[in-house]
C-alpha cells in the first residue's frame, strides 16, 4: 500500500477549527445612568455663580482651562517624569509582550535540531531479543547465531549522527488558543486603562498641589500685610502713651497682635516649602529643584465661566477605572472559554524531516533521509474534577469582575455628584465670606476711628483686627478650595489623558 495523504486529515482539522470557540462570549455591559447636577442649591441666596456646570465636552486637557502657563508646563513635565506614570508604562508593555506570548500559540512551531552522539547496545537490552534466538531452539542445543540477527557481540559502540527539523502545531479546534489571545487583549486594554488612570491622577494632582501652593502663598502676602499693619499700630499706641494718650495694657495688648501674626509665618512657609517639594516629587525632580521657579508668589488660578461636564451617558466611556473594570470583566469571561475547552480533546499535529547516519560523511546522502509525521489527540478522562473546579473558578471570578464593574460605575456617579455638590456650595461659601470681609474691614475701621477719638478701648480694635484677618484668611482659603473643587471634579469626570505610548 502507498503511503497516505496526510492532505484530507489537515483539511478537515482546518474546518473544525473554524467552529466558534466554547464558553460563554463578552457583551459590553450598559450601565445606569444618573444625571449630572447643574443648578444651584434650592435656598441659595445668590442667583450668580462665578463658574457654572454645562452639558457640553469635556476638553481632554482639562488644566489648561485655568490659563496657567506655569501649570501647563508643570503637567507637561510630569507626564514624562513621574515615577508612576512611568511604571505603568512599563507595566502596559509587559501586559503587551505577555499577549505576544500567548499568541504565538496559535502558530506552528518549527524547531532545527542536530546532535552526535555515541552508543553501545546493552548486552541485556531490548537487542538481546533480536539475538538470543528461539528459547526452544537453544534447548536443543543450537546456537545463538543460527538467528537471522548477529550476536550482541558482535555489534561494536558507534557513533549517530542526525541533523533535520520537526515541527508541532496545535490545532484550536474549540477555541482555547482564540479565548487566551481574547483575554490577553483585554488584559492590555486594562493595563492601558490603568495606565490612563495614574496619568489622570497624577495630573489632577500636580494641579491641586500648585493651587495649594499659590493659595499658601496668598496667605502668606495677607499675613505679612497684616503684621506690617500691627507693628504700625503697635508704634503708634507707643506714641500715643508717651503721649499720655494710651494705657501700658494698650502696648502689651497691640504687641501681643504682632507676634501673634508672626508666629503663623513659620507654619505657612513650612506649607509652602513642603508644596513645591511635593510637585517636584511628582515631576521626578529632588527636593528644592523647584525652589527658584516656584517661590515667587503668584494668585490662585481662576475657575473658568463654565465648566463642561459632557454627557452622563458617556461618564463610563471616560472614566478610566470603569474601562479598567470592564476590561476586567471580558478577560475574567474569556478564561471561562479557556477552562472549558480543557474538556475536549486536543489534536496536534506534529512532524519531523531529518539526515541520520553512522557516519558523518553519510548525512549528504539521500539514503540518509527520514521523516515521520502525523496527528495525536489527548483527550482527558478522569482529573479527579479539576477540570470542572477550574471552570467554576473562573465562572466566580467572571461574577466577581462584573459586581467589580458595577461598582466602578456607582462610584463614578457618586463622585461627579458629589465634586458639584462641593463646587457649587463653595463657590455660595465664597460670596457669604467675601460679604464678610467688606464688613469686617468697614468694622475695623470703624474700631480705629472711635480709638483716636478716644471713644473706645483698644480691645474693641484688637477684636475687629482679628475678625477682619481671619476674614482675609478665610476668604483666600475658599478661593483655593474652589479651584481644588474644579479639579476633584475633572478628575470625577474622568479628565484627558496623553496618548497611547508606542511599543
């Protein structure tokens, strides 16, 4: 008989391997939606907010809203500095290289081989079979050479020289190889997720950080004005007793103002030595590399007129953690495909050409030749049901990516709405303490008036001194407060991010 066409049998493994792979398929979750907020507080006293939430795109590169040059080239600098942005960069790449890995299993593998070795049969071996001769025979007394076989000691060690190639493909008849290079791409696309996360957070960050320090350093200049204030009242009370016109207590009372307007400067240049530290920290930079571009004093960022929030609808579609979460959720899925197909059997097919000889100079000889090529199946019978527990650990772990996921949407809603519900309430907490430091100041001057006419204690100045600094203060903290609010709520609304590094 000739030898058989191994052509039918790997067409018909190509068909079957064309059958939709097993387990269950991935279909993008549609999640609730909320609407966002953008009216005021009912109650609010104030019909005018100076930044009001709209319905219209978000611009991906949310901090430029705020007109800062010094801001946009801090962010600039920390998307190719910080340490965390480049480990996930790093970690996106190695999610890449691991789905080449996977792929390479759909392809055949082809391998060259060569080797020489030498050998002696053993005396005791499988060849004693071949020489030894019929059992019965020897009984009668002949030979062991009367075989058609030499003796075993006859057959001197020799030397194998073998040179060829072989190859294996495994054919994915019930989609194992499909579902692993299926969940392997979704593992990169949460990697790349996760990746535009920590570049969302870190730029929201940095942002906070700098208006944080502007707003340190506005406390800074109204703390310092004041002190020079009080060290100008004190000398004048001085005046005015040697004058005979104010009371030693007059003295003690204005001094005691201006060192306690002074013992809060340490604090407050503590704060802001830490703040430009802690951005050249997400910049990748040492500490103090930062001191000379960032120590002079400049205003808080303003908020913009208005702030887009684009549509609820498309929070999910933004919100790197909720990407993540679902790109989680379709691998979790296709490694229940990969735990099923373990189920049915597996067909290889594997082949091998190769040049074999005894002597080396015999390899360049056609009669040298030998091949072998052919299918094998596995097919799995008892594993004592780890099989089975494999696929119902997947399935559990699938459950859990998908509570993971609606959380991650939950969370998402919860956020932005609570971002402007703080920036709304704020923005009211602003006007009500702008309101105050009109008053206060009009107080404290009202306070000096009646002192220098002698109409009232030094203590009724002091008192509204204190007012109208803690106004200021608390005037400049709100102004700061808004602008972190504004970046809490980009950071919410998912932001922008840098694109898809290469590799």
């Amino acid at each position: 008989m000739g030898t058989r066409s191994p052509l039918p049998t790997l067409l018909a493994a190509a068909l079957l391997a064309a059958c939709s792979p097993v387990g269950p398929n991935f279909t993008p979750s549609k999640p609730d939606v909320v609407d966002f907020r953008t009216d005021t507080a009912p109650g609010s006293e104030h019909a005018r907010q100076e930044s009001k939430p709209v319905l219209t795109p978000v611009d991906p590169q949310w901090w430029q809203t705020f007109h800062d040059p010094e801001l946009n080239a801090l962010v600039q600098r920390a998307a190719t500095g910080n340490f965390d942005i480049r480990a996930a960069t790093v970690r996106l790449a190695e999610s890449r290289a691991q789905r080449g890995v996977t792929a390479s299993d759909a392809l055949p593998k082809l391998n060259a081989n060569t080797s020489a070795t030498g050998e002696l049969l053993s005396a005791k071996g499988a060849v004693s079979l071949l020489t030894s001769g019929d059992p019965a025979t020897q009984s009668n007394g002949a030979g062991a050479t009367s075989g058609a076989f030499p003796s075993h000691s006859s057959i001197p060690p020799f030397s194998l020289y073998q040179a060829g190639f072989d190859a294996s493909w495994e054919l994915d008849i019930w989609g194992r190889v499909r579902r692993e290079i299926e969940s392997a791409d979704a593992s990169v696309q949460a990697s790349a997720e996760d990746r535009h996360g920590v570049v969302l957070s870190t730029t929201a960050e940095v942002a906070r950080d700098y208006i944080q320090l502007r707003g340190v350093q506005t406390t800074l200049r109204i703390t310092r004005d004041n002190l020079a204030t009080a060290r100008e009242t004190a000398d004048l009370i001085r005046s005015r007793a040697r004058a005979g016109l104010s009371s030693d207590l007059d003295i003690a009372q204005a001094q005691a103002q201006v060192e306690e307007n002074a013992a809060e400067l340490p604090q407050l240049e503590q704060q802001e030595a830490q703040a430009i530290n802690q951005i050249g920290l997400l910049l990748g930079l040492a500490p103090h590399a930062l001191q000379a571009e960032l120590s002079t004093a400049k205003p808080v960022p303003p908020v913009p007129p208005q702030v887009p929030l684009g549509l609820p609808s498309e929070l999910a579609e933004r919100r790197p953690d909720v990407r993540e979460a679902e790109a989680r959720l379709h691998a979790a899925t296709a490694d229940i495909g990969v735990a099923t197909a373990d189920f049915y059997p597996r067909v290889t097919f594997s082949g091998s050409v190769a040049l074999q000889a005894v002597q080396f100079h015999d390899l360049g000889s056609l009669s040298a030749g030998t091949y072998g090529i052919g299918p094998s199946i596995t097919l799995p019978i008892f594993d004592g049901g780890r099989i089975r527990r494999t696929v119902d650990l997947r399935t559990s772990q699938q459950r859990e990516a998908a509570i993971g996921y609606q959380h991650a949407v939950l969370q998402a809603f919860t956020e932005v709405d609570n971002a402007l519900i703080a920036y709304s309430r704020e923005q009211d907490r602003h006007d009500h303490l702008a309101a105050q430091v009109i008053q206060s100041d009009n107080a404290l001057a009202l306070a000096r008036d009646r002192y220098r006419q002698g109409l009232a204690d030094y203590l009724v100045v002091l008192t509204a001194q204190r007012t109208a600094l803690a106004a200021e203060q608390e005037l400049a903290t709100s102004t700061t407060t808004i602008s972190t609010n504004l970046v809490a709520l980009y950071k919410a609304l998912g932001g922008g991010w840098d694109a898809e590094p290469n590799g």
